[in-house]
C-alpha cells in the first residue's frame, strides 16, 4: 500500500483536497469581513462548505483505510512468518521423533539379538522396473556395508545387499527369486525354503516350497528366518497367506505375504555384522 502514496490517483486527491481547503479558507476570510446582513454572499458560500466538508471527510476517511490497511498488511505478512516458522519447528519435532521411534525400535532388537552391527540407511530412490520392487539406499562400503549384508526394518526381513558401490547400494527384496533363504513356521518349527518367483510378486508376496506333507503349517502361522545360509536366525519375514500342493512332487508349499510394506519402505537397518556371518551365497 505505500506505493499508493506515490501513484497519480494520490496526487490528484491530494490536489482537490488542498484547492478545496484553499478556497474554504478564502471564504472564511472573506465572508469574515462581511457584515452579517450579507445573506447572499452567506448563500454563495454554503454549498461550498458543504462540498469541502464532504470531501475533507471522505478523505480521511480514504487515508485512514489505507493507513489501517498497510499496517493490517504488516501484520498479515509478520503473522504468515511467524506460521511459516512454527511449520518449521513442527516439522523439525516430527521428524526428530520418528528417528527417536526408529531408534528404539532397532534398540528392541539390539536387545534381543546383541551380536547385531547396524547401519542406517534411507531409501533414496526405486527400481521401478523391477517386479520385486527392489531400490537404491544412501550407504556403501564406505559405511561397512557388502554384499549379501540382511537389510530389515522393524517389522521385519526386508531383503538384501545386491549390488555395494562407495556410498550407495541397491537391495533385492524377499519377493526377488535370487534370494534363497531357510525358514520355518515360528508357531510349529515345521521348516521350507523360501524364494520368489514373477507369480507370486505380482500379488505382492513371496514363497515357502518344500513344506513335509505332514507339516502342520498354518494359514495365519508367522514365518521367520532358520539361520541357515547368510541371515541370521529368528527375523521376522512375514504371514501365511495360503497353501497348496506343488505341481510336480509331493511337497506343500505356502504363499507369504510380508510383514514389511515394500511400497512404503524409506528407512532401513542393514546388519553388517552378527554371529555366524558368512554362510552360503545364496547365489549357488
């Protein structure tokens, strides 16, 4: 609003105000040194006075609505910063209180399985490609990390190191068929190979094959790592979803769905280190 003050519309009322004030003053004077029988001349002068009046009125009243309205932008605008900065602060505290939840989570696990090395890491982009909805995370060797090191959240097995370049590193998920782990059923101990395949990613879950006939796995039941091959024993993987017979031996199989959300993955532990490490390549 302070440009205003400078505009032409602002000099040209400017203008009428100061020739109206001009002219009233002049009538004041003159008609003070008229006598008062001059009833005409008293006549001449009143619509004048009533204009001026008028005028001086309304451009009080215009001055005041721009005054009040700049300093009512003032304010908007230290209010809008003030908003801005609480926005700030809110996202700040929220952010510092998920890492303090993320932590300790991973301290609950640390607790049950002291032997575990983490390393942090964030999800910093998709493999949109992939059918096994494997991604990229913002830690490499330089932060310890090699290949086939068990990549989890806290809800459980999310998958593992494929590829370990400096500072980045991409993860195969446990929907991707190239990882091979064993498995067993927590509740009956009833255990299988659990693998991927096209099929079954396609519904967003993975596999558990070579499941005894007389097994007593249930749908339902929850499926964790055996510690056999390179993952250590007891991550959570997921849920029976369903069960069925295999096409060509005399085997069950169970389709699982699991505990992770891989859509909604961002942050990460990677295990580079626990008891037992360095069991079979998966690969062979």
């Amino acid at each position: 609003m302070r440009f205003f003050f400078r505009s032409r519309q602002f000099k040209i009322i400017l203008a009428v105000f100061l020739s109206l004030v001009i002219l009233s003053i002049t009538c004041v004077i003159i008609g003070s040194r008229i006598s008062p029988q001059a009833d005409l001349f008293g006549s001449v002068l009143a619509p004048f006075r009533t204009v001026f009046v008028k005028t001086a009125n309304a451009f009080e009243d215009l001055f005041t609505i721009f005054t009040e309205g700049e300093e009512a932008m003032l304010k908007n605008a230290e209010l809008e910063s003030e908003i801005a900065k609480l926005r700030e602060d809110t996202a700040e505290l929220e952010k510092i209180k998920k890492e303090n939840e993320f932590y300790k989570n991973y301290l609950e696990i640390k607790d049950a399985h002291p032997d575990f090395a983490f390393q942090k890491a964030t999800l910093i982009s998709k493999e949109n490609k992939d059918p096994f909805k494997g991604f990229t995370i913002n830690a490499g060797s330089a932060q310890g990390l090699t290949l086939h090191d068990p990549v989890m959240t806290e809800a459980g097995l999310v998958g593992y190191i494929s590829q370990v370049g400096l500072t980045t590193s991409k993860v195969a998920t446990v929907l991707d068929p190239d990882i091979t782990l064993g498995a067993l059923d927590n509740r009956t101990s009833d255990s299988g190979v659990l693998y991927g395949s096209v099929t079954t990613a396609k519904k967003g879950l993975t596999g558990l094959y070579n499941l005894s006939r007389s097994c007593n796995v249930a749908v339902g039941d929850f499926i964790i790592t055996s510690g056999e091959g390179i993952f250590p024993e007891g991550l959570l993987i997921g849920t029976v979803r369903s069960i069925g017979s295999e096409k060509y031996n005399t085997s069950l199989f169970a389709e699982i769905e699991p505990f992770v959300n891989l859509d909604d993955v961002r942050d990460v532990m990677v295990i580079t280190n626990f008891e037992g490490q360095g069991g079979l390549d998966p690969n062979k």
